[in-house]
C-alpha cells in the first residue's frame, strides 16, 4: 500500500518498512487497544493490520482451551520477593520502593 504510492522505489523501500513496523505495533495485539494512547487510537482504527490479526486470531483460536503443565509454565518473582512463592500481590500490598528497579553503571576497570 505505501510502496505503491512512493514516488521512488528507493523512498518506498524506505517507507514500507517503517509503516508496517508502527500498524503492527498498534494493531491490537503487542499493545492492547484500551492501552493505546488517546493520541494514537485513530491509528488502531484505520489500522487494516489491526483488521486482519483479529479475524484470524477469531477465526483459528475460538473455540480452543489451553491447558499448561507445571514443567510449561514460566513464573518470575516480582522485585523485593523473600521467599519462593511466585504468587503476586495486590498492587496496593507491594510497597513502591520494592517495584523499582535502577541500573547501577558498569565500573571501568583499568
């Protein structure tokens, strides 16, 4: 769609990467629609990506139950865990100084 309409074959080779790479950032499915910024939701709504992945995505997995093993399933511990339960908390439970996390710089050894 954008490669048609570039002036140049070069401009479009430029431009039709960029373009597919934001309608399928905002197409629904890496970001939820309800947490698309307000300025951006007009993208999510022309978006034909957006279309397509929800009617594939309705069309293959309606229907279906997923049922994970122990061994398959992935837990992380959030940040200020003492113990080894994977279990979160109530948000309002978890003090704030324990959710953030800061990078200490990398010292130069000589």
């Amino acid at each position: 769609m954008f490669g048609a309409i570039s002036p140049t074959e070069e401009i479009g080779l430029i431009l039709v990467p960029l373009m597919n790479s934001v309608l399928n950032l905002l197409a629904g499915f890496l970001i939820p629609a309800s947490a698309i910024p307000g300025y951006y939701i007009w993208i999510y709504w022309i978006n034909p990506n957006a279309y397509y992945l929800s009617g594939v995505l309705k069309a293959v997995l309606t229907g279906l139950q997923f049922v994970c093993t122990e061994d398959e399933l992935a837990a992380f511990p959030y940040p200020g865990n003492t113990d080894d339960t994977y279990e979160f908390p109530d948000c309002e439970s978890i003090p704030p100084e324990s959710t953030r996390t800061s990078l200490k710089p990398l010292s130069k050894s000589s």
